[in-house]
C-alpha cells in the first residue's frame, strides 16, 4: 500500500510547511551578515571640505626697459617658452660701444706706461743701493789720504822744528832753514787739501742720493697715479660694459611670456616701459576649506585624501590623490585652510590655476556601530545644552 494514496493532505501540508520554514530562515541569514559588517567590519572615515581648489604656485617678473632705446631687435611672443638668459628685447648701443672700446684703449695705453715707470723705480734704487756703496768707499779714500798727509804734516813740522833750532845755533844755513820750512808750509797745505776732498767726499755722496731719492720719490708718485688712472679707467670700462649690457633686455626666469607690449622694431622706448612678464613654472597644492568643528584636531599633516573636480567625472577620470601637509591654527573667515600636496594627477585633466572641487580627507576608521554611536552621542549633547548655546567637544 502506497502512504501518497493513503495520506494525500497530510503530505501537502507537510511539503507547504517545508517552504515557509526555508523562506523564515532567509532573513535571519541576512540580519547576522547585516549584524557582523555593522559591528565588525572598519570603514573608512572621510571629512569632506565646504570647498576646494588647485593652486599653481607660480612667480609672475615684470620685465620693464631699463633704459631708454630704440629697438633693433626683438623676440616677443606671447605664451611663449623661454629660459633664463634669454635674449627678448635688443636695443640700439652704437653711442655705448663706442663708449666702450674709447675706455678700453684709454686703459690699455696705462698698462705700457705704469711698466716703464716700475722698471724706471726698480733701476733707480738699484743705482741709489750702488751708489751709496761706491760713497762710503769714496769717503773711505778720502779718510786715509787725509791720514797720511796729516802723517806727513807731522814729520814734516818736527823736521822744520829741528831745523830751526839748528839754524838759531848756526849749525845749518839760513837756505836750510828756509826749505824745511817750505816742505812744512806744502805738507800743511797737502793735508788741508785731503781735508776739503773728505769734506767734499762726504757732501757730494749725500747729494747724489738726495737727488737720487727725489727722483724715487717722483718716480712713485708718478706710478701711484698711473695706478689711480688705471683704476678709474677700469672701473669706468666695467660701467659702461654694464651699461652696454642693460641694452639687451633677457627673460629673468624659465617660463612662458604671458604679457607682451607691441613692441616692434623700430620703436623708442623709454625707460620704465613694460615690455613683457614671465610665468615662471611652480608646483601645483589642493587648497581646501573645512568646518572648524569637524576639523580641528581631526585633520592634521600626513593624511590621505581624495579630490573630485568639477567638470570632470571621477568615474571617466578618476580622482585625484593628495597628502595633507598644513592645517592652519586659526580660523578665518569662519572656515580652516588646509595645503594638501598632489600625489598623482589622473590623465587627461589639465594643471590649471582655480580649478574647483571637493576634498575627502581620511580621519578615522571605525565600524559603522561606533559610527551611529558617535553620532546618537552628539546629539544627545546638542540636546541637552541650554538654548542657544553649543556644548563643548
């Protein structure tokens, strides 16, 4: 005997009650997933900024004429490419080259005239070191010359004295007499003149290097301005160089022309005229504005966050990634500013200064429980706070 032919309802009820015990088993199922990821699973946690932008740091020059010219040349082109150094602006400067070379051969005839007045002072001391040695021998000659005519005076005095007393006795006759007192009277004359040539010795030595040192003296005055001429000339060299260089106008920085005057060949300028500015390139930073209440303590240097542009879909172009690497102190104008550096710039978007978005900044993670909890925790806090004031964090 078959049990489906006995008990036919009794099977279809038990198969119905089947399907709704699977069926009541399901939501279950899906409340513990539920439960777990709500309790257990760390979430990311993201401040988002009231607003956002790219900043392109860059250094604007003015470039200006520095003097006053008539243009020959010129190399202007707006949104141009040019690097420091660069030639832009060439202005006439026939007038300073002459300028330059008149300076140039008025410093090179210096040079051959300062050498022949140094070789001049070099011979003239070496002559004054020689001359004053061949005086001293020439006083020394004169010394031992007068020291033997005095010598001679001498024996020649004792002889004539000898003489005289043998001529009183009339030993001797009177022309003995009279010729000793003859080679007295020549020896006493000998020694005066050995006298006068050691006197004249003595003097013409000392005015030979008188006058040697006179013209030594002349001589370095005449070499000390040759050195000032030359001084002069060559710092009047380098001004008017300088001045001949401020004629050619050249790009301050690498960069690109962003201004240019209409400044064509031929024209006058005058000094002061604005002749064109070089954008010179930078680094590109997220500027942010946050909350003060949110941020403050939350947001600091070294977090991770994200940027969406606006015009440009984060789902074709993705975002851009960022590092926080300031927080301001102080707020301003009710709102935090917060530098974040680019990390990596998705393809196809542009560097361009101003561009708008958003900022999500990487605060926290936690369970999306401790989430609700926080969140049920401040405003249990707002709520009980008196009437019209903000309970502190």
């Amino acid at each position: 005997m078959k049990v489906e032919g006995i008990f036919p309802r009794t099977l279809r009820a038990l198969a119905r009650g089947r399907g709704r015990w699977a069926f009541g088993l399901l939501p279950v199922g899906l409340f513990a997933l539920w439960g777990g990821w709500f309790t257990l699973a760390p979430t990311t946690v993201y401040e988002r900024s009231v607003q956002a932008r790219l900043e392109l740091h860059r250094e604007v020059y003015a470039i200006d004429s520095p003097v006053e010219g008539r243009v020959v040349k010129t190399q202007l082109e707006l949104h141009r490419s040019v690097h420091a150094g660069e030639v832009l602006v060439e202005l006439s400067r026939e007038h300073e080259e002459r300028q330059v070379a008149e300076a140039e051969a008025v410093l090179q005839g210096l040079g051959p005239q300062l050498e022949a007045a140094r070789a001049q002072l070099e011979a003239e001391q070496s002559a004054l070191v020689e001359q004053k040695g061949q005086g001293v021998a020439g006083v020394q000659e004169a010394r031992a010359r007068l020291s033997e005519a005095e010598t001679v005076s001498r024996r020649a005095q004792e002889e004539a004295t000898s003489t005289e007393r043998l001529w009183k006795r009339g030993v001797v006759s009177e022309m003995e007499w009279g010729r000793a007192r003859a080679e007295l009277e020549r020896t006493l004359a000998a020694e005066q003149a050995s006298r006068a040539a050691l006197a004249s010795a003595r003097l013409g030595g000392t005015v030979q290097s008188t006058e040697r040192r006179t013209r030594l003296a002349a001589l370095r005055g005449e070499i000390a301005r040759l050195e000032a001429d030359e001084s002069v000339a060559r710092a009047s060299v380098a001004r008017l160089r300088e001045e001949l260089e401020r004629r050619i106008i050249r790009a301050p920085a690498d960069g690109v022309l962003g201004e240019t005057s209409s400044v064509r060949v031929g024209a006058q300028l005058r000094e002061g005229d604005p002749i064109a500015t070089v954008v010179a390139g930078g680094s590109v930073r997220i500027v942010a504005q946050f909350i003060p209440a949110s941020s403050l303590g939350r947001v600091r240097a070294g977090q991770r966050a994200r940027m969406r542009l606006e015009g440009f879909s984060w789902t074709e172009f993705g975002m851009l990634k960022a590092t926080v690497v300031a927080v301001a102190s102080e707020v301003r104008d009710g709102l935090v500013r917060v530098e974040l550096s680019l990390d990596e710039l998705p393809l196809g978007i542009p560097l361009e200064h101003g561009l708008p978005g958003m900022v999500d900044i990487e605060v926290d993670r936690a369970t999306p429980s401790q989430l609700v909890l926080r969140t049920l925790g401040r405003e249990a806090r707002r709520g009980g706070a008196p009437e019209g004031r903000e309970p502190k964090s």
